[in-house]
C-alpha cells in the first residue's frame, strides 16, 4: 500500500502530494470572524479494505458476486503499490487530508458517509455490494473532527434497519451529528443542527434519491427507520423541503441541502437536477446544494451567490486496482471548503485542493457559466458569470 503521504487504499490518493493548491471564487467581504466556513466532501467509504486495517476489523466476508473477502481489496492496493501495513491508526485513512484541514481550520465538517456503522450481518440480498465498517472503528470519524455524517445514500441499509440503528447509535455515542436517516420519518428529516460560537449555525438537511440507486423502500415512515427520500424533483417537492427550512432556519443560519443524487460516471448534470438545485436556492432558503453519488467531481454553479456542487466525487475508498472508467480519474480528489457570508447566506470563497483537476473543473464549471484560471500564486481561481 502507499506510504502515508499518499493515503491508504485509494483514500483521495495523493491529495497533498503536489504542493496544496486551491480553486477559489473571491469576492473582496467581511473578514474571518463574519463569516463560515465548511469542508464538504463527497462519498466516504469506510468499509471492507479500509475496516479490514484499522484496529477492530469486520468479519471479512463479502456477499458480492466477484469478491466474497474484504481482504482481496487489500490485495489489489498493494498489487497496485506495493507493501502497505496490515494495522493502522484511526487517523491513518485521512492521510494529508488531516493536515490541510488544520491548516484552514474550517467552522464545521461535513461528509457523506456511505458505510453503515454495525456489526449485524442482516445484509440486503438483492444489493450486490454491502459497505459496513465495525462499530469499534467510529474513532476513525473523530480523527478527522467530522461534525455532522450525511446518511442519506444507497449505502447506509446494506445491513438491514439493525445496521442503520447501529450507525445511528454508534455516531450518536461518538458525538458527531447525524442527517438524511433515522428511526422515523420526522427523524431522518430533521436537520443537523451545528452550533458555532457567536458566529450562528449551520443546518444540513439531506436527501437521497432514487436515481443514485436507492430504493424507495428505504424510505424511513413513522413506523420504520429509514432514509429521507426524495421522491421527484419538482417544484412541489422544493416547496416541502422549504417549509421544514423556514421552521427551522434562523437569521444567520446557513442551510445546507446535502443530496446523494445521479450515476457514478459522467460528467452530464441532468436539466431536473439543475433546476430542482436553484429551485431549493428560490423557494427553499438554501445556502449552499451539496451534491454527491458521482466517484468523480462534477461542475459547480453559483447561482444567486449560492454554491451548487452539482458532485463533489469520492473522498475516502478502498477502489485502488479495481479497473475501469480511469478516464474519469476517479482516483483524484477535492476537498471543499466553502466560506459564507450568514448575514446574507451569499458565497464569500470557495477552495478546492488540490490543483490536479484544473482542465476537468475549467471544462466542467464553463457549463456553468465559470471558468477556471492559474494566478501567479499557483492557485486556481474559479471566474463566476455572476458576482458573488
């Protein structure tokens, strides 16, 4: 396996191997202490490899078609890159991610945690991957200071409801906040609430829909824990969610809009998504859309001043020497850090390290309206069609 400056089992790969570079929308605004500031990723996958090295591995058997033992992956990672070790610590997965983090030290982290937290071997049988890591490895989510785990996807039921009771459960215990599951309907479609001093909240409100693979039955009732499902992408359904926002969202308050939404591969962002995004920004009160699913990342739009992260790619998987679709690159990563201004809930700046996707991002973000440009300072600077 790699050595740690390059991340365990494909884990954002060698995010900070290159000299940290950043994408950045500027506007001249308030200082530090006016504004918030976020690290979002995309899909953090915890299980099978990565649970298999970290102190208290999973019973290594798979039920995939082609794979029956979560140790074959690390099979794979170090046919790909040589001898990696067998044990680690609970922060080795975030490699120098860990260090770019205390470096921008933003208000509040958020990830879309695609693992379910249990040791339950109810697995879905008509699902032919399962993701799950030991509920002994939670330490794991703490060594990266996550405060608020996204459970809406297609990932966190592969172990039945005992599985997501125990995600929740074991997240719960840890202290880091949890959005888009729960025991009930009104749970699992509540916000994350996160307070930040004096400087206000942010609010993650997190959606699942069908067209990332999540079946409806998932969908949690008052009776059955579950996900909160996004049935459609209309404007009635935009209107629903912007009820629960204005219940909830105070003056100052940052909402977050987190959907696990679309395919794996391609750059494509479908007419329904954009439009379902500025509608949540139109009649929903939402600052910011973070979107994910895809294993790599999408454009962004700034629309009305607010960010739309159409997919933000993965972040954290055991996917090294598996092959296919390289020409997406899956194995290069973001990280998001996005600074709002709460007393308008407009994007202040947005920075993504590293600079490696600069040709894909320029290509992707010009759909949007932006583009991408290298400034003396080695960082990439995203030129919105809008002010900000």
């Amino acid at each position: 396996m790699m050595d740690r400056r390059r991340f365990l089992l494909n884990c954002g790969k060698s995010l900070l191997l290159l000299p940290a570079s950043a994408l950045a929308a500027r506007a001249a605004g308030p200082g530090k202490s006016e504004t918030v500031s976020l690290f979002l990723s995309g899909d953090v996958m915890t299980g099978r490899g990565i649970d298999q090295v970290l102190p208290t591995p999973s019973d290594p058997r798979l039920h995939e078609r082609w794979v029956t033992d979560a140790r074959r992956y690390l099979e794979l990672a170090q046919s790909a890159n040589g001898p990696f070790p067998r044990r680690v610590n609970f922060a080795y997965p975030w490699g120098d991610a860990l260090d770019e983090l205390n470096r921008a030290k933003p208000d509040v982290r958020i990830i879309n945690l695609e693992t379910s937290i249990t040791d339950s071997d109810d697995f879905q049988p008509n699902k032919g991957i399962h993701y799950r890591m030991h509920p002994g490895n939670v330490p794991c989510i703490k060594a990266a200071g996550i405060d608020c785990c996204v459970l809406a996807n297609n990932h966190v039921l592969d172990w039945g409801t005992a599985g997501l009771e125990d995600t929740l459960a074991s997240l719960r215990e840890a202290q880091v906040k949890t959005s888009g599951a729960g025991r009930t309907a009104s749970e699992a479609e509540a916000p994350a609430v996160i307070r930040i001093g004096r400087k206000g909240r942010v609010l993650v409100f997190a959606y699942a829909s069908p067209s990332a693979g999540v079946p409806r039955k998932w969908a949690a009732t008052e009776s059955r824990p579950g996900v909160s499902y996004l049935p459609d992408m209309s404007l009635q359904t935009a209107r629903r969610i912007g009820s629960r926002v204005k219940s909830s969202k105070r003056p100052g308050d940052i909402v977050v809009a987190s959907i696990h939404w679309g395919s794996n591969w391609g750059y494509d962002v479908p007419r329904e998504h954009r439009t379902f995004a500025r509608t949540l920004i139109d009649e929903a009160g939402v600052d910011v859309v973070h979107g994910h699913s895809s294993h790599h990342p999408k454009g962004i739009e700034v629309y009305n001043g607010r960010p739309i992260l159409y997919g933000c790619g993965d972040f954290l998987n055991d996917y090294e020497g598996i092959d296919g679709h390289e020409q997406y690159r899956g194995d290069l990563t973001l990280m998001y850090l996005v600074t709002m201004q709460p007393a308008s809930g407009r994007l202040v700046r947005l920075e993504m390290v590293p600079f490696w996707l600069a040709t894909t991002m320029d290509r992707e973000c010009g759909r949007f309206g932006s583009h991408v440009e290298l400034s003396n300072n080695n960082r990439l600077t995203l030129v919105s069609g809008q002010a900000v």
